[in-house]
C-alpha cells in the first residue's frame, strides 16, 4: 500500500498577508490535532494568546474522540447504555451539529464515528475496511439516535457501538471562542487560523482587504490557486487532500459519506465556506463536500450571506457571486458564477 503521510502541518487555506510595515506579533500551537495559529496586528497583552490557547485547550479537553476524559468520550462509551450529563458547550455544539445534520439530510452526521474508527485515515492503521465491516457499521451512523435532554444537558447515543465525532464543526467552534477573547481584548485587526479554519478580523493597514489565498489541492502547503479578498470573515474549507492515503491509485480520503460508509466520491476536491460564524462556516463545508455540488448549491441559496467556493477534479471553479476572488494558477478556470 503506497500511504501518504498526513503533512499535519498542511492547512487547508494558506495565508497570505503583506506584513510590511505593520506591527504584528503571532502565536503557534499544536492543538485540537493540527496546527493553530493567532496572529494579532496591534500593540497586545501577551495574555490574549494565552487565553486564546487556553480556551483551545478547554474546548480540545471536552470535544476530542482522543481525550479518554472529555464529554464525547464519555458519551461513547455508555453508547446503547445510559446518557451522560455533559457540560454545556459541548452540548451547545452537538445541538448545532444535529442541525447541520438535519439541513444536510444527513451528509453532514456527528455519529460518523464508527467510520472514522474503521479507515483510520491519518493513522498509522489506515485501511480499507472489508465491505462486511462497513455494511456492519451503517446502521450505527444515524444522527437520529442522538437523543437530547436539554434540561439535564444529558446525551444518549441509542444503539451500543455509536460514536460521535465532532472534528467536522469543533474547530470552527474554537475558531469562534478565540474571536471572542481577541476582541474582548481590544484587538481590531488579526488572523486566526486553527488548522485551515480561519477568521480574519479588521483589514489591513493601509485599509485594503486581506488575501486569503485557496490551496492548490494538488500542491504542497502554500501552493495556492488563488486569493479570496475580504474582511470580518471566516474562511473554512474541507478537502481530499487534507488527510488520506492512495491504494491502487484510488485516493481515500476522511471526508465520508454517511449513507455509504466510503470517502464521498463526486468530482469535488475542495469547497470552501465563507460566511460569519466558524462553527456554521466548518459544518457546511463537510456537508457541501458530502453532498457534492448539485445539492451544495441548493443548500447554499437558502443561505443569504454565506458563500461557497467549489474546486473541481477536472480542475474547474464555480463560486457563488459575493466572492471577490483572483485566479492566479491558470491551470484552473473558472467555469461559473453562481
Ligand atoms: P472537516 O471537513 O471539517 O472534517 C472532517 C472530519 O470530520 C473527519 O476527519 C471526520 O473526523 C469527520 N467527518 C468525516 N465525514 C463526516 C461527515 N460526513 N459528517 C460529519 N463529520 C464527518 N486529529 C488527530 O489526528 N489527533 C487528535 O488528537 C485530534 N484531536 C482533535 C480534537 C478536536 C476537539 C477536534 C475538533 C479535532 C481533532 N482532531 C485530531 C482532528 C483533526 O484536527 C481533523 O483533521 C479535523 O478536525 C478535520 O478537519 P478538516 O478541517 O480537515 O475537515
Ligand atoms: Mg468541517
């Protein structure tokens, strides 16, 4: 089996800013499984990165499958047992996840877990499952047996083996709380970039937009087809070539689709969210991408103020219309304006 290793220092987006003459300071840490980045453009108390990390850490400690201790843990393991009180943000995120579940007629699906387990994709035990192992872990991905107690904030997985995950919206929730503490700190003007899932607040010095530029997914870190010009936004995207493995020149990789059980496979290598909220903005990229672009897009249009950014294998673009964006690898077109 030729297996790629995962490149965790890969981000989705790369960031492209211009520093000169602008005084910045930046902070980075590994965290929530991947790179996380805060960089502030202004005269700041050292403290907000430590918040800011911090706060990461808090939300990493109740949110990760990883973390033996943390809420979702818990939940797993009393699956088709008993539920189990969490704390309240977790609750708040899996309450938002149930959402985005339903929006998504169930492309996007927090009890993916089962699936995440049995390819392993980023572990050294990747593989393709025996078809029998995924026929066997279908009924156990529904996000209708994900039963709620809004008043004891207690969640009940209803059948033994359920799993959830949360690494579909997490990110973009973290993305969100360090928003908050930036600004609660005063800082206009800043970048935050917790593993591709991205907030740019303020603009830059001299009052022109930020570039934020698109992965070529084809290209290493930093290869970029591309840049997005905005400000006051988050940018997420999810992509084949985040986290995979090749067999037989097939690519396999973590994004899945839930009535399947295999990675969705629809001529999609990335799409990118761009709206106001991190936590929306994370989950509708794997729903979009789940979906593929046909379905996509409908969800899109019901959505004022959130735009989609859809790169294809036959390496053409469709974006929808608020997107200011410049193609600088000519190897790709854009095929459509939305
Ligand atoms: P996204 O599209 O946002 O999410 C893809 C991920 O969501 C998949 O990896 C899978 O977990 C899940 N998923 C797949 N298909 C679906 C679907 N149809 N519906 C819903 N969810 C789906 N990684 C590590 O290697 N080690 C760690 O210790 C670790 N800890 C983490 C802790 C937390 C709290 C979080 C949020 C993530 C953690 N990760 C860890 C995961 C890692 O950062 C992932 O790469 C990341 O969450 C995937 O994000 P993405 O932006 O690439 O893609
Ligand atoms: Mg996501």
């Amino acid at each position: 089996m030729k297996t790629f290793n995962i490149i965790i220092f890969t981000v989705i987006i790369s960031l492209c800013f211009i520093s000169c003459g602008q005084k910045q300071s930046s902070h980075t840490e590994f965290a929530l499984g991947t790179v996380c980045s805060v960089t502030l453009f202004e005269q700041s108390e050292k403290s907000i990165y430590n918040e800011v990390f911090s706060r990461i850490r808090e939300i990493e400690n109740l949110m990760s499958v990883n973390i033996p201790s943390s809420d979702i843990s818990r939940v797993n393991a009393a699956a088709g047992t008993e539920p189990v009180i969490v704390h309240e943000e977790t609750f708040k995120v899996i309450e938002r996840a149930l959402y985005y579940a339903e929006f998504s007629g169930g492309a996007f699906d927090l009890t993916v877990g089962p699936l995440v387990s049995l390819w392993g994709i980023g572990k050294e035990e990747q593989r393709i499952p025996l078809r029998q192992e995924i026929l066997d872990a279908l009924p156990l991905i529904n996000w209708r047996n994900v039963e709620l107690d809004r008043q004891k904030k207690s969640v009940f997985l209803k059948i033994k083996g359920m799993s959830l995950d949360l690494g579909a919206i997490a990110k973009g929730y973290a993305a969100d709380e360090a928003v908050k503490i930036i600004k609660r700190g005063g800082v206009k003007r800043a970048i935050i970039d917790l593993g591709g899932n991205i907030v740019v607040l303020g603009e830059k010095k001299d009052g022109s937009l930020w570039n934020v530029g698109i992965q070529n997914p084809d290209k290493n870190r930093g290869d970029v087809i591309g840049f997005l010009q905005l400000t006051e936004k988050t940018i997420v995207t999810s992509g084949v070539y985040e986290r995979f493995f090749e067999e037989n020149n097939q690519r396999y990789h973590h994004l899945f689709d839930p009535s399947r059980g295999y990675p969705a496979k629809n001529g999609l290598l990335s799409v990118t969210l761009i709206t106001d909220i991190s936590m929306d903005a994370d989950a509708l990229s794997t729903a979009l991408f789940v979906l593929g672009y046909e379905e996509g897009k409908k969800l899109i249009a019901s959505l004022p103020g959130t735009e989609a950014f859809f790169v294809f294998e036959d390496r053409s673009i469709i974006m929808t219309d608020g997107i200011n964006f410049t193609l600088t690898d000519k190897t790709f077109y854009i095929k459509n304006i939305l």
